[in-house]
C-alpha cells in the first residue's frame, strides 16, 4: 500500500477484500450446535435467489444512487441489478442459487454423517471452483476511493488456509448484568468498557435522556472509544490488555476524567497509542459524505441516509430450549465493490479497517483479521431473562445497542421494543473506522423526539449538537428467553425499512 502512495487503504474496490469468514461460521454453528443438514438450512435462501424476491424501496434507492457507476464500471454488477427493477417487481440471483446448490449436492455426495456433509460443503466453497473464481475476478484491477485502479490481494491459497474457531467470548458484570461481546478483533469489548465507566454513576436518578444522563455517557463513550483505537487489534497476533481496560482501577481512574459540565474535544487513550498521524479531523459535514476521490465512503448506512440504508445486517434468534444467537454479518456491499459473477455477490471490504502504521496493534498482517465494528451481544438480567441484540450502524453500534441496555437496565423499560424505540443519541468524536477514517470531534448526533430543552444544554456543556430526523438512529433488534415460564420474546426497530420480529411454530 506504501508503495502504491496509499496512506489508508480504500473502502470500496478489490483491494479491501479479506478472507470470507461468514460461511465458515455458520457451518461450524451448524455443525456443533445444530441438528439439520446444511441444505435444509440454506433451502429457503437458495428459493430466493433461484425464484426470485420483490424489490424492496432502500434496495431501489441504492440501486438509483450507486446506479452510474455500477453500469459505467461494474458490469457483472450490472447483469444481476441493473436495469433497477420497480419496487414489487422480482428480482432473481441466479448465480448464488447456483452456488447454494453445488454446496448441497457436495453435502449429499460426501457419504458421511451430518457433520461430514456439511464439513464437504465447506470445503466445496473455500478448497473449491469458487476460491479460484474469486482469485481470478480480483486480478483486474478496478478504480476504488483513491481515484486509481488496483487489484485485489485476496488468493484462493487464503481461502484454502483459513478455518474458522470457536472462542470464548469477553465479558463484564454491570449493575448484576452480565454483558458478553466478541473478542477485540472487534470493536466489542468497547461496550464492556463504557459500562465499566458508567458504574460509577447514578443514571437512574440522572433521568431517562436528561442532559445530564447524556452527557455522562457521552464522555465515558468517548474515553472507551479511544481505548479502543489505541489498544484493541487481533489477539491471536498482538497482545490486548482486557484485563486492565476493564478492571475497577483503571475504570476509576478514567471514570475521574469526565467532567461533568464540561465536554472534552480531547481524544485521550489511557494506553497504549493511537495510529500514526491521527486523528484525521472532518473539516465539515460534508467530508463525513465522500472520499478525496469524490466517490461514497464504504459503510452504506453513512452515505445512504435516512430513505436508503443499506449496510449491515443483524440477526437474533431464540429457540424454546433457551439457545439464543447474536449474529452482526457484514461487507459484501453491492455499492462497494464489484460483483463475482459465478457467485453473484461482491467480496467484503473489511480490510478497510486496519492502519498502516506497523507498530500499531491494528496493523495490517497476513492472516491477521482487522478490527471491525461488527459487534453483536448476549446479556444476563438479575431476573435470569437472556438476552440477544444489536444493530447494524458502524461505529454506532456498540453505543445504539447500549442505549437499549441501559433503558432496560438503569430506566425501568419492561418491554424489548419500548426499549427499542426510545430516542437516543450518538457521537462520532473519535476516528470512525470506515474510509477515510474521520473524526468529528464533540458532534454528538440527536433524534429530534429528545426535548429541545435537553439538546441545548447539552450544547451549553459544549457538545455540537446535530439534530437529525425524529426516527434515524439504529436498526437495534433483539430476543429475549425466560427460564421461569419459557416464553420467548422479540423486537425490531421501525426505524428500518426492512426489520421483523418473527416466530415460527
């Protein structure tokens, strides 16, 4: 990247794309916590692809953004998307219907038990004809958000070596909450350490959304945050140390930085460092919308907007044995990058999060995973209910979702989706982890249903305060499980144009 003149890597193009992990997790989910082959489970998907679905309206709505640049520079993307079709109209993805087959059919011929037929089908994807397609697409170079043409890195050699793994999650006790996030190879452990910080504080009789309530969290966010961008990189190739940022020293010692009538505008790491020559200051609103090269930033959610989201996505499920999964899939973004044609989607843009400072603990290495955003949670409450949820949003996630944690937790919400629905803000005062990796710092992002009352106040603590739509932020969705009577619960956000709570007999 040095050599090509690049100081961050590009979040669309080729050069971005890692290793796919998402298809191996699901099969090691199935295979050690399932019951159903793998053809059972991907049938409904492969009915999609292969019969078709109705355009939905953000679907069409990106489709008529990205849409000039798909058909001037994307043409496999085009064959599949373009022309737009209406909103109703079917839209059918023959080639991963295709894919989808060919898995089940090496599942079936594999001869073996369960396990062995899924691990076959695997195998078929990573050690496979579809390895090889995707070496092959990304040795054509396409112009990405630096303004130039490159290639991709991504071999079917990566592919063949990569195996997925099981590993124990990280976790922090809040008020007798338990709270489980994924290791620091994503950005979950930063919920872990806002919780800490919050402990100290009495947000109970601060107020549901009062200004004070908001501006505490806030500043711990932004002390968690920047922890997060000096110390947090792929344990199985750096040393993180968890145990510190959220042991009750440390968590006191930064708990005594906030002020509480004054907003910091200061990035302030407790250790380790941040990345060499950060932060990267947005000079205006309008930077936060486009790369130096004039083309969109890579997390849809930023560049979309309210009648066009189309970034992550979220999935929680529950059962009536009381097994719950979180799950935050991610990256292959039809507007990111170029379309595999014999699979019929893009390859993820991930690789966007690291730096290229090589000391830092989120450097770029091979067979290293960079730090995501993709954050999905489980909680414990004193009552013993279980809960799963998150939300797809960047960098926004790990507060969104607390927001809805701590109305159950701190503010007396009994109901999942009045948890949901309740109005919340969030700040974008650190570097956020997408291209070009801008900080904004003291904006902090309000839903207008907040009293104007509090949003002044908060700007008279020194917060800028950016008043967005009355239902902007979030997508949060969960599901919940009580041992007591077995009844299991869900909600969505109607903030999304496409979000369901449902339950299957």
């Amino acid at each position: 990247f040095r050599s090509l003149g690049l100081d961050r890597i590009p979040g669309d193009g080729l050069t971005a794309a890692a290793t796919p992990g998402a298809l191996d997790a699901w099969r090691l989910l199935l295979e050690r916590f399932g019951t159903r082959t793998l053809a059972e489970v991907v049938a409904p998907a492969r009915a999609l692809a292969e019969r078709g679905f109705p355009m939905y309206p953000s679907l069409r709505r990106l489709l008529e953004i990205a849409g000039d640049r798909i058909a001037a520079e994307w043409p496999t993307t085009a064959d599949v998307w373009l022309p737009a079709k209406a909103v109703g109209e079917r839209v059918r993805n023959p080639a991963l219907a295709s894919l989808l087959a060919s898995m089940a059919e090496a599942e079936r011929a594999s001869g073996g038990g369960r396990e062995a037929g899924i691990r076959a089908a695997r195998d078929a994807f990573y050690r496979g004809e579809p390895a090889e397609w995707i070496e092959a697409f990304l040795e054509t170079p396409v112009r990405d958000a630096s303004g130039a043409a490159h290639a991709g890195l991504l071999t079917a050699a990566d592919l063949d070596a990569y195996e997925g793994a099981v590993e124990t999650p990280v976790s922090a006790s809040y008020r007798s909450v338990t709270v489980w996030k994924c290791p620091p190879w994503s950005q979950g452990p930063v919920m872990l350490q806002q919780l800490r910080l919050l402990e100290g504080f009495d947000l109970a009789a601060m107020g549901h959304n009062s200004a004070e309530a908001l501006h505490t969290w806030i500043e711990c966010a932004k002390l968690a945050f920047a922890d997060r961008e000096a110390s947090y990189g792929d344990p199985a190739h750096v040393d993180v140390p968890l145990d510190e940022l959220l042991s009750d020293g440390y968590s006191e010692r930064r708990r005594a930085l906030v002020d509480a009538d004054r907003a910091s505008l200061e990035l302030r790491p407790g250790l380790g460092r941040l990345p060499e020559g950060w932060p990267l200051l947005a000079e205006d609103e309008d930077t936060q919308a486009l790369s130096p090269a004039g083309l969109p930033r890579a997390e849809p959610e930023a560049l979309l907007g309210a009648t066009g989201r189309g970034d992550t996505t979220h999935c929680d499920a529950v059962d009536r044995w009381g097994n719950l999964a979180s799950c935050t899939p991610s990256g292959g973004w039809l507007q990111s990058s170029p379309t595999v044609p014999q699979l019929g989607f893009p390859v993820g843009t991930r690789g966007q999060m690291f730096v290229l400072d090589p000391a830092h603990p989120n450097a770029l290495a091979p067979g290293k995973r960079p730090r995501t955003t993709l954050t999905p949670s489980l909680a414990q409450l004193p009552d013993g209910r279980r809960i799963a949820f998150g939300t797809p949003g960047g960098d926004q996630q790990d507060q969104w979702s607390l927001h809805f944690l701590l109305n159950l937790v701190d503010f007396g919400f009994e109901d999942l989706q009045a948890a949901i629905d309740a109005p919340t803000v969030h700040s974008e005062h650190w570097p956020e982890s997408f291209y070009p990796r801008l900080a904004n710092p003291g904006l902090v992002d309000a839903e207008t249903r907040i009293e104007e009352g509090v949003l002044a106040e908060l700007e008279r603590r020194g917060h800028r305060v950016r008043r967005s739509g009355a239902w902007r932020h979030g997508r949060v969705m969960a599901a919940s499980y009580r041992p007591d009577d077995g009844l299991c619960e869900a909600a969505a956000s109607p903030r999304s144009v496409v979000a369901y709570a449902i339950a299957l007999p």
